[in-house]
C-alpha cells in the first residue's frame, strides 16, 4: 500500500460535477496542502442534472463545468478535463476505456480516485448508473489498459502516450470502505466547494447538517472519535 510520501500525482476520475466533491474533495485538499499534483478527470458535463429548469442542456452543461472548475479551485486543483459523454447515459465500454487511458497516461498518477463499481445498499445515491458505469471503466482504464502498450494501438503511435501503471486505486461510495482519511482540518474547504455547486445544492435546506452527519460517522466508523470527520475509500493495490 502507498504511504502518503508515495503520492505525487493523484487522478480523480467521476461521472458528474461535484461527485469529487461529495466524495474526496477532504483528502484532495490534503494532498494538494503537501504539495501533491491533482487532476479531475470528469466523464460527463452534468446536463441532464440540477433545479434551474429554465436552462436547456447546453447552458446546465456550461454551469456546471463552471461550477466543477470552480470548486476544485477550494481545494487546489486547476487541471479540470472534461470528456464531455452525455450524463445518465453511461455504460461500460472501450470507447470509455480508451478515453480515460488516454488521460491516466498523459497524468501519469500514482494513485487514481473514482468511483466504486458495486451497489451500496447502505446508502443508494453513491450508486448512480453512471457512478458504477465509470469506476467499472476506470478500473478497467487503471488495468490492463494504461499499463498495456499493445492496448489502444494509437494512443502510443499517434500521440506519443507510453504505458502506465497505477500503483493504487481507492474507490469511494462502496459498500465495504477499508481506508479512511481523516479530514477534519479540510472539511471547511469540502464544504465550501460543495456549495460552489449551487445548481445542485442551493435547494437543499439542512445541507451542512447532512454532510456533518454523514462524514462524522465515517470517523466514528474509523475509530477516529466524535468532533471529527472523515472520508472512506476501498483500497485497491494494483502491483
């Protein structure tokens, strides 16, 4: 397993805009604090999401990429790539493989983030079709295919891209978490992007209160104690 100092660069890879943020903006804002490169590789534009109906897909796409740029800004991270896939229409596949290898690549990371591939049914909203759409895929991104030479032929013979290997992936919104981070000195900035999001959280009443209690139980859950917060992932080594 990677130590902290193990960690240079980190790619998280989501379906929407602001799924960092719910799930692992916290220890985003950690590694970017000691100097760790983060990139944001998000699949889809969000258009099919958000409470403004008066905006047509294209103008909710822009106000959320704004907003995904803008809250990654919190928590130190400027290379924000959108693939541009249309939301709630994800499925595994290698167009997407290719797409996110073609990025874990470029990056070179040595941990990437995204989402668990499983249902959760202790808690349904991490488990979107598009959540578990795009960690399956980025899984399969993550291995065999960045590592693969032979995989995606023009990635290499086009446009340069050696092969990669991730040396770890941590999965967040899954059932079985093994791993967590204790954010309690970044949870401000967690929640201060989140509420850059505002074409999916200013409806909300009671949203602070729901974060508090929700990430308060995961430190509890870690034996972290009360008055703390914290992110849960899966750990995944890839060696």
């Amino acid at each position: 397993m990677l130590s902290d100092n193990d960690i240079h660069r980190v790619l998280v890879v989501t379906a929407h805009p602001d799924d960092v943020d719910f799930g692992a903006a916290g220890s985003v804002a950690r590694f970017t604090d000691r100097g760790a490169e983060v990139t944001y590789c998000v699949v889809t534009d969000g258009d099919a999401g958000g409470f403004d109906r008066e905006l047509d897909n294209g103008g909710m796409a822009g106000l959320r990429r704004a907003e995904q740029t803008a809250a990654a800004k919190i928590v130190g991270v400027t290379d924000v790539r959108f693939l541009g896939y249309g939301d709630g229409t994800m499925v595994p596949g290698l167009d997407l493989r290719r797409d996110i290898t073609r990025v874990i690549r470029q990056v070179r990371p040595d941990l990437v983030i995204t989402h668990s591939p499983e249902r959760n049914y202790r808690f349904i909203s991490p488990s979107h079709p598009d959540h578990r759409a795009v960690g399956a895929s980025a899984l399969d991104a993550v291995y065999p295919d960045a590592r693969n030479p032979y995989a995606f032929p023009p990635l290499l013979l086009d446009e340069g891209l050696e092969a990669w290997t991730v040396r770890e992936v941590w999965l967040f919104g899954g059932p079985t978490p093994d791993h967590h981070v204790d954010v309690t000195d970044t949870f401000d900035r967690k929640l201060a992007a989140l509420r850059a999001h505002v074409s999916q959280t200013g409806h909300q009443d009671g949203f602070e209160d729901f974060l508090r209690i929700r990430f308060s139980a995961f430190a509890v859950e870690a034996g972290l104690g009360e008055g703390r917060y914290a992110e849960a992932f899966q750990r995944v080594p890839t060696a």
